[in-house]
C-alpha cells in the first residue's frame, strides 16, 4: 500500500479516471460506499419525515380532550407506525448511512469490506421498508412497536399487519446484520498504516460498538419474530399460556434486544458530537481513552438491563435489584462521555457554526434524558412512572435530544463533505432555533402529563385537572418541532445547487474525509496517508504548512524577477 | 453553589403537596404511593443538583471560551485524576440513591396489618387464591381480592367464608373496599396483557396471562380513586377504566351482603329458567343470550360514592 507524499496536493492520479457513471441504472447497481451511503441516508430521511407526520398527526387528536380527530383503530396503528418507522427504518439505519458514506473516508480505505454485500444491505432495508408501509392499504398493525404477545398472537390481532410487522423486523434485521459484518470486517482489516487502535476516529470506535451490538442483538429478535411468525401461523405457542408457551417470553426475548437496540441508536450519535466538538473548540478531543472505554462499557452493560423495562411484570424482588443496579451502572460511562465533552470545550475557542450548535445541544437536551433516566431505574418509582407519559417524553429527549440532534449535527457537519456545498448557516440556526425549542415544549410537559396520570397509547382522555392545557402545550411544541425539521430538509435541497463550494477541508477538522476533494471520487485514495495520531489531518496540515514554508523563503531570498 | 442551594429549596418546595401530577406522582391513597412520591421527591433533588450543575458549566464554557480575537485554545488532551474523579463522583451519587432507596422498599413493598378498627378479615378464608409469593401482613391477613383483567374491563372477586370461588361476590369496574383495611390483590389477565392502576394507591402491576402478579393499599379515609389499564390491551385500551370507591368498614359489610342477595337471587332465578325450559317447550324469547345473562352481571354495581 502506498504511502502519501502529503506535499502533494493536489493529488496526482497515476491511472487514467473514468468518469462517474450517470443515470438511476448506475444507483440500482452501485456497490461504491459513498453512494449507498447517500441511498441510506435519503432513504431513512424520507422515513424520518414519515414518521413525524404520523406523530404529528396523533399530537393532533391528543391536542384536545375528547377529541374524535382519529377513530382508535387508526390511533394505534399510528403509533405503532411512528414508533417502528423511527426505530427501524430511520435512526438505526441512518447511522449506517452515516458509517457507509464515512467508514471507510474516516480509516483511509477504499471501499468496505464487501461491497456487494453492502449494496445487498442497503436494498433489504428498503424492501423492509416498502413491505410495511404496503400494510396501511391492507391492515396496518396496531399492537405498538414492542408487538407484546397475545395482543400481537393470531387470537387478538387476525389481520396481516404484524405479518408485515414481522417481516420488516427481519428485513431490517438482516440488513442491519450483514451491514454490521461489513463494518466490522472493515474497520478490522481495512485501516490506513499507522492507524492503530489507538488513533480510530471516536466515531469508527462507535461504529465499531454499535456494529458488535446489532450482532449480538439481532438474532435473538429475529429467533423472537420468528417463533411469534409460527405462533400465528402454525399454532406452536410459543407465547401462548395455553398451550405451555408464556407471554412474558416474548417480553424478555424483545427486550434483551430492545434495549441495546436504544444504545445502537444512541453511540454512533455520541460518536458524532466526539468527532466535531474538538473540530469546533479548536481543541483536542477531551479522554480519547475515557470516551471509547465508555463506549465498550456501555455496550457490555446494555446487554444487561433488558428487565428494567419490565418491572410492573410478575417479578422477584432480586430481579428488579439487579436490574435497577445494571441500569444505575450505565449511567457512570454515560456521565463520563459528558463531562469529557464538556471538558473538551474548557478552555477552547468555541465557534458557533450549526454543527457545534446541535452538538451542543445535544448535550444539553440528552442530559435530561439521562437524568430521567434514573428515575426510571429505580424501580418503586418507576411503578408509577412506566407506561406514561413520562416515558413516552423519557424516550424522546433521548432519541430526539440524543439520536436526531446527532444526526443534524453530523448532516450539518458532513454535508460539504457529501456534495462539495455548504449549508446555509442562517437556515441552521433557524432549525436549530425551532427544533430546541420545539423539543422541550412538546416534551418537557409530557412528563408532567404522565405525572398527572396519563398513560401512553391511549387515543383520548378526559378533560379533567391539567390534561388539556398540558396537551395542548406539547402539540404546539411537536409543531414547532416538524417545521424546524422542514427547515433542513428545505436547507439541504437548496443548498445542493445554491450552496458555497466547501472545497476538502471547509472546518479544518481531524480525520482522513477532508484530505479527500468534496465529493469524494470513486475509490477515494489514489493514495493512503500514513496515520501518525489520532488527528491525521492536523499533522499533514503542519506538515504542507512547513514544506510550502520553504519556497515563500525561497522567493523572499531571490526574488524572481518580473 | 449558593445559587444551586437555593434552586434547590425552591424546587422542593415546588414539590410539596400542590404540584402533584407537574412535579410530582399522584399520592395521598395509601402509605405506599406516598413513599413512592416521597422516593421521588429524594431523587428530584438529587437530579436538580446534578442538572444545574452540569447545564451551569456547559454554559459557562460557552459563554467563557467562546472564539474570539487572540483567544489560543489550549491544547489540553485528558487529565487521569479528572477522570478518575467524576467516574467516582458519580458512583457516589448512584450509590446513595439505591441505599435509600432499599431502606424505603420494605415500606412500598410489604402490606401493614389493618387497623384494629378495620374490616374484620380473620373469618375470610384467605386461602383463596393465595400464592407463596403474595405479600402479606405481618398478621397474615387481610382483604384479599382477585383482579382480573378482560378486555375491556377489570372483575373483581371478593372473598367470604368457603374455599368455593364460584359463589363469590363480584363486580365490575368499580371495585368497593372498605378504609383502615389492608386490601391485597391478586392480580391476573385472562386474554392480552393489561396493566393494573390507580395513580393514587401507588403503582402498576401488569396482569399478564398465566401469570399471578399483587399489590396492596390501606386506605383511611373513604373517597373516590380513579385509574385506567396502563398495558395496551387492544383498541378499547383507553375506555379500560377503573375505580377504588373506599367505604367505612361496617357500610362495606352492608354492601357485601347487599351484593350477596342479588347474586343468589339472579342465581335462583337463573336455575327456575333452566328447570322451565327442561319442563316446557322452549320459549324463543327466553332463550335469547340477553336473558340468559345473570342481571347482576348486567348491571353496574350502584354504591354511593
């Protein structure tokens, strides 16, 4: 492998380039990560949209008391919708967009691993897509995106909806599991000389986790979706009490994924704010070692709190312990990622452009998550709480405070990086604007509406105490929320053709993506520089700096005559 | 630090009894729910600190070290004893919360015994529906009743003297307890999971099939306390509701006894029905699924509230 002359720039090709292959043929067929990578992330941003209209649509009926908006049948498959689209079809798989486009940019290799095996990862997810979302002309599921048996058996739920359900879960899952492989393989086998463990951008080391995680995790959901499948189909009961089966399997089957499902979703988000808040303070990330031995903690623990979403079900007394104590524990390496990112700004030159903005506030807004968090750790407590409207505003300051201002962070920060354009700046700040107010006036009182005794799923509640001034205060915020959305969606679309050129390198950031021209070309390095530390591209900045010292010197010494 | 005291004075007085259901879980029914809120309001605390505190120091970083002209950022990479101060700091906190909250967890745990003045519980066969596991008083008794969850409603079972659970009092909806009695239930579901609830008399416990799940509350002053199935359970979920009308003791036995007469009356004439239609040729009126339905099971139980 050839080592890069970093004095060299622009890079010389030493083979001819032929040119990029045009046309929608050329985008079923590509197996190039950077397109996948872009199909990845149109795709489940679309889903994301989706999903909010579908969440917007029940902060509507729950705007008012009483309100006949929606019938309870289409109230629950809405909610089902949103939470499954969300889950499955946007956050877990945008972070694989993120990781397809910038994997491999990151660890200077050309490809992935295998990359018809990606490209295969990419058209499942699709396919898991379109074969739920063809459910709403039939019959959609309306059991919630945790699908708890019996409620989801062939008994209580006859139509095809958890058909569909079903084969998204395993369409997603398979997806998911070979794009996992391929990262894993990647990162293991594919990384620039000189890129030892110790200098793995802190996003590849989440990648890396979040990678390990989904191979763990899968399986036992697609082992669970599929006993529910034979169960439905065949009448084996495995979740039938009847028949010697248990209702609680299911639970304990869903969640031993389900919960690390919520880290997948999470780490390579908390990978993003470690790549672009040192970009941004102008500072060296704060505990490199901190921060990626807290990724492998949290990882090894969120195999081990699976039960804390289940402690109002028939359980022993150590079994709500050990939960509670397993839960408790994941807080400390969480903390410790936000005190070190905090740290990283001490003492730095914080610039304030969109990226750093949402990272920010991602900070701020994930750290109630955290906080409410345990609360619902201890489990006399969360008797009360669980199933309310303090999860539901639990769960998304942690999926929409973390995983969503993460992901705007990364689109704002990669964006140059993807089309050769820079964002609006104003027009981030606006999104930025609405969305942080928007999240904690649609969320922050939904605690207090779950407080005040409102569980979640229910279509309607009675105008009694608070309810209807709360509700209507959180289905203002989730409006603000959508537009602030829009106004990114709007941002990108724009700035495809209206944007400034960025050129490679428009933050000065740390890692290999910006040694390469925006947009990356097919095969990204001619050639591969030699990693010397975790921040590869200060060093070839230092390096280019001191050699192109030499011929300023040069002239100033003799002058060329003119 | 003063300011971080003082924030937090305000949010627990905040916290006192007025901000129920903003700030605080619904309490006030029985010793458990308010040791649950009063858990609550330990954490609260806990979480106020932690909150202003970490959001107080990001902002400051913002505001202290944004760029400005001259400004050198400094090129700090980790500091170990930093490290190893936070991991340790924050397992202190985590550690005093879950010693308190085991010192707290018999209370919400464990059923008291009733009062002397109570419902007198030790004639009621409490073998009924008993399970090694139930929780129980000290005294080993109490009011033990039997919650069945149903799509879309809950049954109760009540107790009395024989081991014979198909003769039992029953109602609907509304379940009627007597005050200053500990009333344990036995809760199961006999279709989908739903989720047992009174915000006010502490927390869920989820009915699942094939499953025995329990929970108490000691009531001590009559009242009305409402709740719904906290589980999704279908799409009537949200009409799932439930009440706890508490009674004194000695009204309570009125309305036992009430609920008794009924019963064995509409079981009396259920049985002429029957012997009639084995007599005579059957009546198509009578054989309607509507007449054939026990009229106590028609009706909603009325009490007083």
């Amino acid at each position: 492998m050839a080592t890069a002359n970093p004095a060299l720039v622009p890079e010389i090709t030493v083979h001819s380039v032929e040119p990029e292959p045009r046309g929608w043929v050329s985008w079923i067929t590509t197996t190039d990560h950077k397109r996948i990578g872009i199909l990845y992330l149109v795709t489940t941003f679309v889903f994301f949209l989706l999903g909010g209209v579908e969440a917007l649509l029940m902060r509507v009926q729950l705007g008012a008391p009483d309100n006949t908006f929606l019938t309870p049948a289409t109230y629950n498959a809405l909610f089902t919708l949103h939470g499954t689209t969300m889950i499955f079809l946007f956050v877990v798989p945008i972070m694989a967009g993120f990781g397809n486009y910038f994997l491999p940019l990151m660890i200077g290799a050309r490809d992935m691993a295998f990359p018809k095996l990606n490209a295969l990862s990419y058209w499942l997810l699709l396919s898991g897509g379109i074969v739920f979302y063809v459910s709403l002309f039939f019959s959609p599921p309306e059991a919630g995106w945790t699908s708890y048996a019996p409620l989801s058996g062939s008994v209580y739920s006859p139509g095809s909806g958890i058909d569909a359900w079903i084969f998204l879960i395993h369409l997603t899952g398979i997806s998911s599991l070979i794009g996992a492989i391929n990262f894993y393989a990647t990162i293991a086998n594919m990384r620039a000389p000189g890129m030892g463990w110790g200098r793995l951008p802190l996003f590849v080391w989440s990648l890396l986790v979040y990678a390990i995680l989904l191979i763990l995790a899968l399986p036992v959901i697609a082992g669970a979706v599929t006993l529910l499948l034979t169960d439905r189909h065949f009448g084996t009961g495995f979740f039938d009490q009847g028949q010697g089966g248990d209702p609680l399997l299911w639970q304990h089957l869903f969640w031993f994924f389900g919960h690390p499902e919520v880290y997948i979703m999470i780490l390579p988000g908390f990978g993003m704010i470690s790549e672009i808040l040192p970009v941004f303070a102008r500072k060296p990330i704060f505990g490199y070692k901190a921060i990626a031995a807290a990724t492998v903690v949290i990882a090894f623990l969120a195999l081990l709190v699976w039960a804390h979403h289940m402690f109002s079900t028939p359980s022993a007394t150590i079994v709500l312990v050990f939960f509670m104590v397993s839960s408790f524990l994941i807080a400390i390496p969480t903390g410790v990622k936000i005190f070190n990112w905090i740290a990283t700004l001490w003492r730095g030159t914080v610039e304030f452009k969109t990226p750093l903005i949402f990272s920010v506030g991602f900070i701020s807004v994930f750290l109630i998550g955290g906080i409410t968090g345990i609360f619902l750790a201890v489990f006399p407590v969360d008797w009360q709480l669980t199933d309310t409207y303090f999860v539901v505003a639990h769960l998304h300051y942690v999926l929409v405070g973390g995983s969503v201002f993460a992901i705007f962070a990364g689109i704002y920060y990669w964006y140059p990086k993807i089309t050769g354009r820079m964002l609006s700046e104003s027009l981030g700040k606006w999104s930025f604007g609405l969305m942080y107010v928007g999240i904690n006036v649609t969320f922050l009182i939904q605690h207090s509406i779950g407080l005040d005794g409102m569980p979640r799923r229910v279509y309607e509640y009675p105008d009694v105490g608070n309810l209807a001034l709360y509700n209507l205060i959180s289905t203002i915020g989730s409006f603000m929320l959508g537009l602030g959305v829009v106004v990114t969606a709007w941002n990108v679309v724009r700035s495809l053709k209206k944007g400034a050129r960025s050129g490679p390198d428009p933050w000065k950031a740390n890692t290999l993506e910006w040694f390469l021209p925006s947009p990356p070309p097919a095969n990204n390095f001619d050639v591969i520089p030699r990693v010397r530390s975790v921040e590869p591209m200060k060093d070839i900045r230092r390096q280019i700096a001191r050699q192109s010292e030499t011929p300023v010197e040069l002239g100033a010494a003799e002058p060329t005559p003119r | 630090m003063l300011s971080l005291c003082a924030a937090l004075v305000g949010v627990l007085a905040l916290a006192g009894g007025a901000s129920a259901g903003f700030l605080t879980p619904e309490s006030g029914g029985s010793p458990n729910a308010d040791d649950i809120d009063t858990l609550y309001k330990i954490i609260l605390a806990v979480a106020v600190i932690v909150f202003v505190g970490v959001e107080g120091v990001l902002l400051y970083s913002l505001v202290k070290f944004r760029a400005r002209k001259d400004a050198v950022p400094a090129q700090i990479r980790g500091n170990t004893r930093l490290e190893i101060g936070w991991t340790l700091g924050a397992s202190v906190v985590l550690i005093v919360l879950a010693v308190v909250t085991f010192a707290m967890l018999p209370g919400i745990r464990n059923p008291p015994d009733s009062d002397p003045d109570g419902f007198p519980t030790d004639e009621i066969a409490t073998v009924q529906n008993a399970s090694a596991y139930q929780p129980r008083p000290p005294s080993g008794e109490a009011l033990n009743i039997d919650v069945n969850g149903q799509r879309y409603a809950w049954r109760y079972t009540y107790p009395d003297q024989d081991d014979n659970v198909l003769n039992d009092v029953f109602s609907y909806e509304t379940l009627v307890v007597p005050t200053k009695t500990t009333v344990t239930l036995t809760i199961r579901a006999q279709d989908v999971a739903h989720s047992w609830w009174i915000p006010k008399l502490g927390g869920k416990f989820d009915a699942v099939p094939g499953h025995l799940n329990f929970t108490w509350f000691k009531i001590s002053e009559p009242g009305t306390f409402k709740g719904q199935c906290a589980e999704l359970c279908g799409r009537n979920h949200t009409d799932m509701v439930a009440k706890v009308v508490a009674i004194e003791p000695d009204a309570f036995e009125r309305w036992l006894a009430n609920k008794r007469r009924e019963i064995d009356a509409a079981n009396a004439a259920a049985q002429e029905r029957r012997a009639a239609e084995a007599a005579g040729p059957t009546d198509a009126d009578a054989d309607t699924p509507a007449a054939r339905e026990t009229p106590a099971e028609q009706t909603p139980p009325d009490e007083d509230e």
